[in-house]
C-alpha cells in the first residue's frame, strides 16, 4: 500500500501533538501533589501511539 506524501509528517504532528496533550495530567499531579507517578507516563505513551 503506497503512503500518500505527507503522512509522515501528519504522523509526526499528531505524534507530538497527542504527547503534549498527554502530558498535561502528569503535569498537573507534579505541581498540585508534587509527586511524579511513573503509572501517569503510561497515558503519555499512549498519546504519542
């Protein structure tokens, strides 16, 4: 199956784009709890997927 030119990039795009979105939870547990949960990188993998 041939790609279309360009999915790369919108792949990478939304890659970065689902990892930042992602990260807000953990973000937001550090700075209110100040705690860092290694469970919450999980959410982020799957952002990025």
């Amino acid at each position: 199956m041939k790609e279309e030119n360009g999915s790369y990039l919108w792949g990478i795009i939304g890659g970065l784009l689902g990892g930042f979105i992602a990260t807000i939870p953990w973000t937001l547990v550090y700075v209110y709890e100040n705690m860092i949960l290694s469970l919450l990188a999980i959410i982020i993998a799957l952002g990025v997927l």
